[in-house]
C-alpha cells in the first residue's frame, strides 16, 4: 500500500488557531518498522474508506486495530494522523505524527508534512518552516516540502522566501497545479503583473476547470485588462500603470504598456468581439512581445527561464486560442461552449503538447 500524498493549500487562508502545547522537532528517523501484514493493511484499507466518507473517528479506530498488532506500521500512523488532522484535533494529529517519523518509511515526507501543516495551522509558523527545513536536508528534491514550507513562509509574512521555495517546487515538478497558482498569488500580491498572469495562466492550463480555476482567471483577466478603466466622460478611458515597475523577474515594462493599450482597445471594442476574443487576441500579442524580448537580449530569471519558453513554444505551435477557450469553460462567457464543442479537436492537440512539453532541467532561482 502506498501513502496518500496531500499539499494543504487551504491552511494558507485558515485562521490560526491557540494552543499552549510546547512542541518539538521531529525526532531523527532511526528505528525501521515491523512490515504491515495483510491483516493489518484490510484494516487500513477499511479505514481510508471511512476517512473518505468523512467518519474520521471510525477510521481512527480501524487505524488502531492494526497499530494494537503492530505499533510501529508507519503507515497505520500516517493515515491516523492524517485523519486527526482532519478533524481539527491537530494536537492529537502531531502525537501520532512524532511517533511515526522516528521510523524510516515511505511514509517519512507524509509525516513532515502533516507535522509542518499541524503547527502551522496552530499559529507556529516558524516551528513549522524548521520541520520543512528538516524535511528538506533528508529529502531535497521533494516538492510538496518546498510547497508547504512556500505556505508557512507566507504565513510569516515572508512572500521573496515563499516565492524562492515555490519555485524549487516547479522546478521539481512542473506539473503541480497548487505551487503555479500560490506564486501566481504571490506575484500579484506583490506587484509583478506579468509574471503573476503568466503563472495564472499555466495553472489554468493545468486545472481549468475547478473552484480555484476562477481564482486564477481573474488575475489573467486583471491583468489583460492592463490597468484601463472607463473615464469620467463617455468615450474617455483612463490606463494606470506602474512608473518603476519591479524588474527583479524580468523587465515587463514594454509588455504592461502593451497591455494598457490593448486594455484601453478593448473597452472601446466591446460590441465588436466577445471577451473570450479579445483575450486570446491580446495573450497571442503579449507572448509574441515576450518572443521578440527574450530573442533581442535573453533575460537570467525564473520566469523568462521557466515560464516564457513554454507560452512561446505555445504560439509557434497554434495552441494560444485553443488554450485560452480551455481556459475559460467554466467562466460562462459568451461563445466559449460553442467554440469548445467546434474545436475539441485542437483543444486535444493542446493538452496534449502541453503534457509532454519539456521544461529546463535548470533555472535561476
């Protein structure tokens, strides 16, 4: 049987909770476990089944039906620390959690997650960055590390360190929706516009179709917007751009006047093209302009190294319409399922180029 792997994006917005318990780092991973029998893994089995029901205390009783066979089945540990957590009794979830990290298993990453996630959701958000860190120096190439420790950065109000650990994640695995749409998040929050809507973008190629699809579309939307709004007086159309942008992940300077102008076009062309148009029209002009930046002098950063590459690859390709319609089938917008029902075809070539779209091996952090 194998671990169930879990990122906790939603402890970034939980609200933190009191707690006088003293905690501790885990203990290092010394003692090797007695092997699960098949008796004892029914009992895990059965226990997963009522977890994924929602009766966490009837898993837990089932988890300790193997653990009274054998205390030291990591995975039996795993799964009941998995299922306290669940039910918010994150005290109880870090006891069963401290005892099952001190075995060496497959289960070991799992157990620095829960604890790390446990401690931060309890407001000791730097006890939790140490776990990760601990996690990290044993396992260094494992992303769901870097992406908790990415939340716990930020929920010490550190975004440049959530941003660095982030990228470590997409590094080790750019198929990962969360750690896309977290620094998608990150960068909008924190002034760079066209990263942030080239990250957006990328998870929505990954996740088009979820609650946190619209999370990210809006930040593609905003962005695309460039800043134009209506005037005070009909026909007038002001744009608000950022004079000494950020320029640490590339310099957009060129591309976010594109955009207010794009942005300010589109206002004033809203009866003669749909938004879903007007969108793949101005990411088709934003990647072209990314294109031509990035061949005239090639830029040392994370996003021109990770994030532009893909999206260009994407326009040579044909792909930028069929993305961006994918992109937009839960968003209600006028023409999107009729386009999508026209075009399955070319939506098919798209996921399937982006799947097995090669990214670098190596990119500045």
């Amino acid at each position: 049987m194998t671990t169930r792997r879990v990122n906790f994006l939603p402890i970034l917005f939980a609200l933190l909770c009191a707690s006088a318990a003293a905690q501790q780092q885990p203990p290092d991973p010394k003692l090797t476990p007695e092997p699960s029998t098949d008796k004892q893994n029914a009992a895990i089995r059965e226990g997963i089944e009522l977890h994924d029901k929602g009766d966490y205390d009837g898993a837990i009783r089932k988890y300790e039906e193997a653990l009274a066979e054998n205390p030291s089945n990591t995975l039996a540990l795993y799964e009941e620390s998995f299922s306290y957590s669940a039910k918010k009794d994150y005290k109880k979830s870090l006891e069963v959690a401290y005892r099952g990290a001190q075995y060496k298993s497959e289960q070991l990453v799992g157990f620095y997650v829960i604890i790390g996630n446990d401690l931060d959701i309890l407001g000791q958000s730097d006890k939790s960055i140490e776990v990760y860190k601990k996690g990290l120096k044993l396992f260094p190439k494992e992303g769901a590390l870097h992406f908790n420790l990415a939340v716990a950065y930020l929920s010490s109000k550190r975004p440049d360190d959530a941003k660095k650990s982030l990228k470590e994640s997409l590094a080790i695995n750019p198929q990962h929706p969360g750690s896309n749409l977290l620094l998608a998040n990150v960068f909008f929050n924190t002034g760079y516009r066209t990263p942030a809507l080239l990250a957006a973008a990328r998870f929505l190629a990954l996740e088009p179709d979820t609650q946190r699809s619209a999370i990210a579309l809006k930040i593609v939307r905003e962005v695309l917007g460039g800043g134009a709004t209506p005037g005070a007086k009909p026909n007038e159309i002001t744009i608000n751009l950022d004079m000494n942008p950020k320029k640490d992940e590339g310099d957009f300077s060129s591309i976010d006047l594109m955009l207010g102008l794009s942005g300010a076009v589109g206002l004033s062309d809203k009866e003669k093209k749909t938004e879903a148009q007007r969108l793949a029209e101005q990411l088709d002009s934003l990647i072209a302009l990314l294109g031509e930046q990035d061949g005239k002098k090639k830029q040392a950063t994370f996003v021109y190294q990770y994030y532009v590459p893909y999206f260009v690859e994407m326009k040579q390709k044909g792909h930028v319409e069929a993305f961006v319609y994918n992109a937009l089938q839960s968003s209600g917008l006028p023409g999107v399922r009729e386009w999508l029902g026209a075009n399955s075809g070319h939506v098919m070539q798209f996921l399937l180029w982006s799947k097995n779209y090669q990214w670098p091996s190596s990119v500045k952090m």
